[in-house]
C-alpha cells in the first residue's frame, strides 16, 4: 500500500534543507497526524473544520475520553484508522493506527 509523501520538515517544522541545498521528499503520515492534532480548527484555510488544538485542551480541564474521541474523529476523517490513542504524564500524545491506504 502507498504511504503519503511530502516534503521533509525538520524538528521545529522549518523546511529540511540538504548539503547540497535540495529539499527532500520523506514519508508524511507521521507528520498528518501531528499537525492534525497540534493545529486547531479554521487553521487551514482549505479546510477549516480540521484541527484538534491540544496545546488548549490540555490547559482544560476535561476528561482524556473526550480528547481522545475527538482526535479519533479528527484523524478518520482524514483518512486513517485509529486502533489507540495515549497520553503521557508530560502532554504527550501517542496514536497507533494506519493510514486507510498505508501505515502511521
């Protein structure tokens, strides 16, 4: 199955740039998923019911059910079948899944 494609984006989300000062293509799902769930909703112009702003849920307070059933919502509508969603004691977010035509 294919897995999605995009430009490479180094930690901080800034574009990678080679030694040769080429941009690289490197597998993106990883990255889907992050932004999808870092950024929040009417970030992206296009479609601007995307996004789950988790830096603002978790200074909410609120039950991790419904954080998590709404990155499970997010995350299917685009694409991907979720099979776990955890959280760590430091914010941290981990989703294991794949992608419906690939892996995440």
């Amino acid at each position: 199955m294919a897995k999605a494609h995009d430009i490479r984006l180094d930690d901080n989300g800034d574009l990678f740039i080679d030694s040769g000062g080429d941009f690289e293509i490197s597998e993106s799902d990883t990255r889907h998923v992050d932004d999808i769930i870092d950024s929040y909703i009417g970030h992206w112009k296009e479609f601007p019911t995307v996004g789950v702003g988790i830096k603002r849920k978790q200074s909410q307070s609120g039950s991790i059910q419904r954080v998590s059933r709404e990155i499970k919502i997010q995350l299917i509508a685009d694409g991907y079948r979720v099979d776990g969603i955890k959280f760590d004691k430091d914010g941290g977010v981990f989703v294991t899944g794949k992608r419906n035509n690939g892996n995440i």
